[in-house]
C-alpha cells in the first residue's frame, strides 16, 4: 500500500514519481536524510543568531539580489556574505549578513557548494 498519493520527486529536475511520504523517489530518498550533518545549534544558529537574524530582516525587509535587479521581494533568508565556517566573529558581525529571499539564498549557497 502507497504511502501518499504519485506525485513527482522534490529533487530538482528529477523525472521520477514517487508515492513515498518524504516526497523523493529511491535514487534521491537518501540525500534527503544525510545523517551526518550537524544540528543547527551545532552549526551556529543558536539564539543568538536568532536574535540577529530577526533584528537584521527587521531593518532589512528585502532582498538585495532582486534590488539589484530593479525587482522588489521581501526577503526570507539572512544569508552570510563571507561563510563564517565556525568563526563567531564572522557569524555575528551585521556588516558580514545580506538579506535574501529564498530564491536567491538557495542560488548563492549552491554555487558556494559546488
């Protein structure tokens, strides 16, 4: 018996249908559930980022990436302009955030991976 309804994989691009409950098919099902990946605490964004993510899309509502561009979109994402790969100075310095929305976050962060 199906878990859910057939519906296309949530990997992006990927032709495949799947009716499992995560949304992804066989192939992808395990990139969705990496078990080594630390918290979000464990990574940084603990309270204190909270905190400063909140403050920084308060007196930035928008996204500067689709400003540039002459678009105007509310920002969902407070992304890290130089990653702060663990460093505290870098993670909490205002100067070093940019609003984004989730579109160009997700954009950014995959080219920074790659």
């Amino acid at each position: 018996m199906p878990n859910s309804s057939a519906r296309p994989c949530r990997y992006g691009r990927c032709p495949h249908i799947t009716t499992h409950r995560s949304g992804y098919c066989e192939q992808h099902r395990a990139l969705a559930y990496q078990d080594n990946r630390p918290s979000a605490a464990e990574r940084g964004y603990d309270a204190t980022w909270r905190k400063l993510r909140a403050s920084h899309l308060a007196l930035n509502p928008y996204c500067v990436m689709c400003a540039a561009m002459g678009k105007v979109e509310r920002a969902t994402e407070v992304d890290h302009i130089i990653p702060h790969k663990g460093d505290d100075a870098l993670r909490l310095d205002p100067e070093n955030l940019a609003s984004l929305c989730s579109w160009h976050h997700k954009s950014k962060t995959m080219r920074e991976r790659q």
